[in-house]
C-alpha cells in the first residue's frame, strides 16, 4: 500500500524545522521527501511529483516564492497545492505570497498540529481518499476508510491492487492516465512492473465493475492510457 500513501514534500532550509515537519508527517502515516533548498526542491518535484508541498519562502539562492512561481506555470505542476511557511506576517507578504499561486499561507512561528491540518485540507482536495472521504461516480461508491466498493448497491470484492486502481480513477473522474502514470501511483516508482501489467489489472477492475452488469465505466484512449468516464 506504500504507493498510495500520501506525499508531501518539505523544502526548509533550516534542517530543525525540516526534522520536526518530517517526523509528524511520518508519524501520522505520510511519505516525506525532504530538500533543504529550492533548487533542490525543483529536482524532487522533477523526478517524484508530490501531492502537496509544504514551502519555506524565505532561502538562499533560489527562493520559495520563486520556487512557487515556477511551479505554477507549468501545466504538470500548476495544480500541486503549495503551503507556503514564512516569518513574513504583513498582510501584504500574504497576499504576495498568494497572488503567485500559493494555496495557504503560514506564518512562523506555528503550530504544528495546525500544519498538518492543513496539509490533510489540501490532501482533501486533490486526493480526498487518502483523508478517508467516501468517493461517488455514478453507481459506484468507494469508502477508502472501510476498504469497501459498492456497485448499485451491490457490494464488490476488488484485490488491493484493483482498489488502488479505482481509487485513483474515481479520484480524478474524466483524467486520462498513462501506464506509466498509473505505475508511479499504483504500484510505486522503486518497484518494477512492466506496463502490460496495468492492462491485466485494468482487465480485472472492469471484469469486477461490470459483474452485476452496468456499463463499463472504463474508457480506453488510443495512445493515452485510461479514464474513468
């Protein structure tokens, strides 16, 4: 299940702040990825896309409101949510700060149980299942908190790797994925699986879906990969 765990990447510069961030993400089940700079934190984004990125705005070199800026630019990471952490408390820091793209604003000192609360608000946004919420697509209902999927009220046996599927299909209803997406999401990226694999899963999944009939509601793209709807 490590794959789906939830990611957040720290970019901090100061390593004690980093540490303490790190420890109480782990603690309550997140996977961490750790940069101490911006430059850094742009490689990470690079070859592991977090799901949320918790942002020091204040750091040598390359800075975190620059490290925003550019994120929000690019179509594959315009929509990462970025928590933005600054000493920087005048309203007009906040609406900078804001203004380039930033989806919270915190200012330091702070608390860390208000930090993770709102990490897990914008996990809520972008993966709400890894938070625990009931996900709907038409007939279909997926409780990620009980491991249950129904299909017009029929309940639904799926392996772990078919729930991981779904999971992420009915997450983003109408996003097209890649097999190479859906390895990174499904499977993870330290573990090799050949991409034919996911059309054996994605065969399962619709085998399970369609058993008390109903439509497929897995829609395959030429070229593309796969969408739910």
């Amino acid at each position: 299940m490590m794959a789906q765990q939830p990611h957040v990447l720290i970019v901090e510069d100061e390593a004690a702040q980093r540490e303490v961030l790190a420890y109480n993400l782990e603690a309550e089940g997140f996977r961490v990825t750790r940069a101490e700079n911006g430059e850094e934190g742009m490689i990470c984004v690079d070859e592991d896309t977090p799901d949320v990125i918790v942002l020091d705005w204040m750091m040598p070199n390359l800075s975190g409101i620059e490290v925003c800026r550019r994120l929000k630019i690019k179509p594959e990471t315009r929509a990462i949510p970025i928590i933005m952490l600054s000493a920087r408390s005048e309203e007009v820091d906040k609406v900078r700060g804001l203004e380039t793209g930033a989806d919270d604003y915190v200012v330091k000192p702070y608390s860390v149980s208000e930090l993770m609360a709102r990490v897990r608000t914008q996990l809520r946004r972008v993966r709400p299942a890894t938070v625990g919420q009931v996900l709907t697509f038409d007939d279909i209902v997926l409780d990620a908190e009980t491991h249950r999927v129904t299909r017009n009220d029929n309940p639904l046996k799926l392996g772990p790797t078919e729930f991981r599927l779904l999971t992420t299909f009915m997450e983003k209803p109408g996003r097209v994925w890649s097999r190479d997406m859906l390895l990174d999401r499904v499977w993870g990226r330290d573990i090799y699986v050949d991409t034919r694999t996911v059309d054996v899963h994605v065969g399962r999944l619709r085998k399970v879906l369609t058993q008390h009939g109903g439509s497929d509601p897995v829609r395959t793209v030429r070229g593309a990969g796969y969408a739910l709807g």
